[in-house]
C-alpha cells in the first residue's frame, strides 16, 4: 500500500511542526493482521500524551489519536471518554467483535489496552484519508478528492464488508451504526468499515432481537428507531441512505433555513419519481459520472430503503445487484420511499445543520449530528407481535 495517493493525512501530518509527526512511508497499512496488548504508558507516549493536536475524531465512545509507536508504525488510537458500565460494554463489545473479523474492507484489531480502572484504549491501523464523512461534508469536501470512480469503490468495498458481517462470520453480526462516519478511508481511498461499539452478535437460527435503540438518526430503519427491532435488514436500510448520500453528497437529514429538518428521502423522492436523475447527483463532480451506475445506485438504494424491512435485499444480493448493471431495471419504475420520523425522534438529532459543510474548517466531533443513547423501547409495542411472526425473535 503506497502512500503516493494519500492526500488528507499527510497534509495533517505536514502541517505540524514537531519532527515527530512526520510520516513513516511504508507504516501506514502494515499488511500483518496480528494484534497485540499495548501498555497504557506505550500508546501515551505514541500520542504524544493523547495530546489535543493529534485528535482525529470523536464519536459516542471517546476521542480518537493519531500516535507512532516505537517502532515506527501508524496508528489510531481510541480512548474511552469516562468510564461507566455503557462504555466498559461498548469497549468489550468492540474488542470481541474486531477480534472475530478479518476482512479487506473492515478495520480490524491492531490492539488494545485495558489496564488499570480507568484505562481502557483500542488501537487500529491509522488510515489517513480519515473517514468518508469528512470529504462529503467535512474538512476535505471542498477539495473533491471523491470522483465517481472513488465513490463506487467505495460504495462496492463497503458493501462487501457488510456482506462479510452478515453471511461469512459466526455468529452473524449486525454493525447498527452504518453511517459515513464510521467508513475510513486508507491511502488509496479504499474504504474500511470501522466502529463496532454498537454491533450486535446474532446467535444461530435467531432472525430479530429486540433491543433497545442505539444508532444514528437519518440512518435507522424505520422498524428498529420504532421498536427496537434489530436484524441483518436494519445494516441494510442504513447502507441506502449511505448509498444515497455517496452518490448525491447530500446528509441524511438536513436542517432548512427556517430550521424545518428534512430526510434525504424527503428529499430525492419527488426527484428520483420524475426519473430527473442528474439533479440527484453531486454538483460537486460537475457532471462527471456514469448515467447507468447512477441509476443502478439509485435502485439500489431505493431497494434498501424500504420501509418493509422483509423486502429489503440481503447484503449479497446488493453486492450483485451493484457489480452488475442490469438493463432490465432500467425499464422498472423507480421509486423511493420516504421516510419522516416521529417529531419526538426528530427533536433527539442534536446537530444537522449544514454549517459544518463545504469547505469551511470542520470538526468532526460537532458532527456526530443524531447521535443519541439508548432509548427506552420497551414501553412501545412491537407490531409484530400483531401478525404472529413465526420465525425466532430473541431479546436482547
Ligand atoms: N483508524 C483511524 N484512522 C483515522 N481516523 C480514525 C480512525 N479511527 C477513527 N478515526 C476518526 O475518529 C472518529 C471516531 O471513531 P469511531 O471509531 O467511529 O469512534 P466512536 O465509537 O467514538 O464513534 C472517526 O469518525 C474518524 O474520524
Ligand atoms: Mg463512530
């Protein structure tokens, strides 16, 4: 993996003064997939003492730091923000679950670090395009590094590493926050689903579990923000939006002038009817796409949005549908459903406003928009129940 095409973090890293932050070529990527248990002081002094200037993002779980360890490789390092039961699972949650995959489009293990009480520290790979939120709508969005061919890589790469996730690994893990935040980018833009605080591991001939929701808004289906209900389908809804976002560079939920919040499939409903594809797509690529992938990405998404979580398609078949072109879905109408969450779930997104857009200094941490905890389900009723679902439910 070479480091001539990576553009975003190395012009992090040239951007600070300290000899210590220059790049090791080469570093970045170290193909061997073993891990290892760090020392609490190792990954200190890797960070530079988990210093302000090496965050490279935040989310629900802690702050996340670029660090180089001794002997010379990249790495980023996730802290765990205050400890308390939640975060103590989500870091077991995510050291369990990295420890089973082992996939080309999934970021997996290089370690971590769980020593005294308040210690508890997961160390990747560094990937130095950060990830795919920050060039659609974050510090990098103005350069357009993202060309159509880039994007479909992604799109295709990232469906992949669901795909691994939900058919090749036992048990069956569902992801639950799918979202361009948690795509990151390595030095040739190939995509690597990372962030498994949230995922959920499926025990065998189990088709749903009931849990209580967690995610983010813009990206939940429709039947888990409602009542909890998690499967396979619910990765699958929110890889739509994902989709759709890719190919248009529009958020998942938008904030109007007025402060009126608006889906993205509000939005491109009434286009994508009206077949007035090329208004869908990102200005920011001025015309240069493929008319036939585009339409082929749209029916794909529209197929993955669908309210009825039954007759969204599995991740194999959405790989398929995307590696394929297929001419006969050209002559299909294509329709989108829209989705509208509650008022209620609304008024939870905490930050979609489009200021942190386009080229404008953008800290990702300000755009974790529709992040919210746990939300209490049970005291909602499970329409399920109503039509006798036969197949194993399980809560969990
Ligand atoms: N390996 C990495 N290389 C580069 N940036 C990373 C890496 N891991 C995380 N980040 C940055 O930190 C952010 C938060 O990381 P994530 O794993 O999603 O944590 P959280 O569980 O707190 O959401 C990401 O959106 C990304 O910007
Ligand atoms: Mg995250």
């Amino acid at each position: 993996m070479g480091s001539s095409s990576s553009c975003c973090g190395s012009e992090k890293v040239d951007e600070r003064k300290s000899s210590v932050y220059r790049m090791t070529i080469g570093a970045v990527g170290n193909s061997s997939s073993t891990w290892r248990i760090f020392t609490y002081k190792e990954l200190q002094v890797a960070t530079d003492g988990f210093s302000e200037d090496n965050k490279l993002g935040e989310g629900g779980f802690g702050s996340v730091y670029w660090g180089r360890t001794a002997d010379g490789l990249q790495i980023a390092v996730k802290k765990l923000k205050s400890m308390n039961s939640k975060a103590e699972m989500e870091f077991a949650v995510e050291v369990e679950v990295l420890g089973r995959v082992r996939h080309k489009n999934l970021l997996g293990l290089r370690g971590y670090c769980a020593g005294g009480a308040e210690q508890r520290l997961i160390v990747y790979d560094y990937m130095p395009n950060l990830s795919l939120l920050s060039h659609l709508h974050g510090q990098f969005a103005g350069q357009v590094h993202l060309d159509w061919k880039r994007r479909m890589n992604i799109v295709i790469g990232s469906a992949q590493g669901l795909l691994y996730l939900h058919h090749k690994v036992t048990p069956h893990i569902i992801h639950r926050d799918i979202k361009a935040s948690n795509v990151l980018l390595d030095s040739n833009f190939e995509p690597l689903v990372a962030d498994f605080g949230f995922a959920k591991l499926i025990p065998e001939g189990v088709s749903h579990m009931t849990t209580r929701v967690k995610g983010t808004l813009g990206y939940l289906a429709p039947e888990y923000a409602m009542w909890g209900k998690v499967s396979e389908s619910c990765d699958v809804y929110s890889f739509g939006i994902l989709l759709l976002e890719i190919l248009t560079g529009r958020k998942p939920i938008e904030k109007l002038p007025g402060g009126v919040k608006r889906t993205i499939t509000e939005w491109a409903e009434p286009l994508i009817l009206k077949g007035r594809f090329k208004e869908l797509v990102d200005p920011k690529l001025r015309g240069n796409f493929d008319e036939n992938q585009l339409k082929q990405g749209i029916h794909v998404a529209a197929l993955c949005m669908q309210s009825e979580a039954e007759k969204r398609p599995t991740m194999k078949e959405v790989v398929g549908l995307l590696k394929g072109y297929d001419p006969k879905s050209e002559e299909k109408q294509l329709r989108i459903e829209s989705i509208r969450y509650e008022e209620g779930l609304m008024a939870k997104d905490q930050d979609s406003d489009d200021e942190n857009g386009g080229g404008s200094p953008y800290d990702e941490s300000s755009a974790a928009y529709g992040v919210f905890g746990a939300m209490d389900v049970q005291k909602m009723q499970d329409p399920y129940k109503q039509y006798g679902d036969r197949r194993t439910a399980k809560h969990g």
